[in-house]
C-alpha cells in the first residue's frame, strides 16, 4: 500500500485538468482581442487599398459567425481604383472569425463611410473586406484624404429593379425545353416501332 504522501487523489487531478484547459482558454480567446493596428502614414494606407470609396451603407447584416458583419455599399465617390453601383463589404480582418479590436466599427444603413477596400472574392462573386486599420471611417473624406487622392470620380446611384429572378427563369425554360425535345424524340421512336 502506497503512503497517503504519494496518493493523488482523482478529484484533484480533474481539478488541476479543468483549471488548466480553463486558462488555456482564456489565454488563446482573448489573443485576438489584442490585435492592435501598426501606425502608418496615409500614404502607405492608401497604397495597400485595392480601392478607396465614399458612400453610403444601403444595407447591413450580421454573419452567423461572431464577426463584425456584412454591408452593401453604394459609392457615390470613387477616390481609387473602379467600383460598381453596390458593392458586399465584410467588416473586419477575419471575414465570419473571432472578433477583433480591428474590427471597422458597426455601420448603420444610410450612413456616409470612406472605406479603404481590399478584393474578398469568393467563387463566382466579388465582394471586398476592410476594418480598422485599413484606413476606412465613417463621414465624407478627410481634407488630407482629398488633398492626396483628389476629388476622385462622383458616381450616380440608380436603384435597380430587382433582376435575381431571371437567371433562375431562364434556367427553368431552358430545362422545360430540354425535356420537351427529350419527349418529342422519344415519342417519335416508339411512333416508328
């Protein structure tokens, strides 16, 4: 029999487990958290943008994941590279990850922002990504902003009427078709027989 000296008892060895996973936890949970942005000059903000933009938030969401969310912006002032009419932008680094202090604060639709704009795409669609760091802040660009970019392009926004549904339209008069011409063949070869 072994001394109760030498003896571990298992509650104590559970405890010690679960109190190390829990400061694991809160060490790896709480390292994003402490994202800060590096101090850089406009002009190195500028150069990394793929594109600058002021315009108005038409419309916000939030993703499933714990992140900054998504917005449709509509530019109504193209200061580098070119846009569309609306545009998908994700708020922060991590496009649907953890949340970080980089994050680009939360917009509310109708609000003016200068977004600094990096290319997201995803598989067949464009969309773009910023946060804080980028450069990106809510109003109209600042007098430096302006001084260093110009006036940029004025874009006119035109809302569109609504034109998801004839990709699936056509899709489906396409497949009628094809199963009219199926039949007709097929109609025509026991006719045949």
């Amino acid at each position: 029999m072994e001394p109760a000296a030498q003896r571990v008892r298992p509650s104590t060895v559970r405890y010690l487990l679960a109190a190390c996973a829990t400061l694991a936890l809160l060490l790896t949970a709480a390292s994003p958290a402490v994202a800060s942005c590096v101090e850089e000059s406009l002009a190195d903000r500028v150069a990394r943008a793929q594109a600058i933009a002021s315009g108005a938030v038409s419309e916000t969401r939030q993703t499933f994941a714990p992140a900054g969310g998504v917005i449709k912006f509509r530019p109504t002032r193209v200061l580098k590279g070119t846009l569309p009419a609306e545009i998908e932008v994700f708020l922060g680094p991590t496009r649907g990850g953890a949340l970080t202090s980089v994050d680009s604060a939360v917009a509310r639709t109708g609000q003016t922002h200068t977004l600094y704009l990096r290319e997201a795409s995803e598989t067949g669609r464009v969309s773009y990504e910023t946060d804080a760091c980028s450069g990106s802040h809510t109003g109209e660009p600042s007098e430096e902003e302006t001084k260093l970019l110009g006036q940029g392009t004025f874009q006119q926004t035109v809302d569109h009427a609504d034109s998801s549904w004839i990709a699936p339209l056509a899709f489906s008069v396409a497949a009628i078709v094809a199963l009219a011409a199926i039949a007709l063949v097929r109609a025509r070869r026991v006719s045949a027989r």
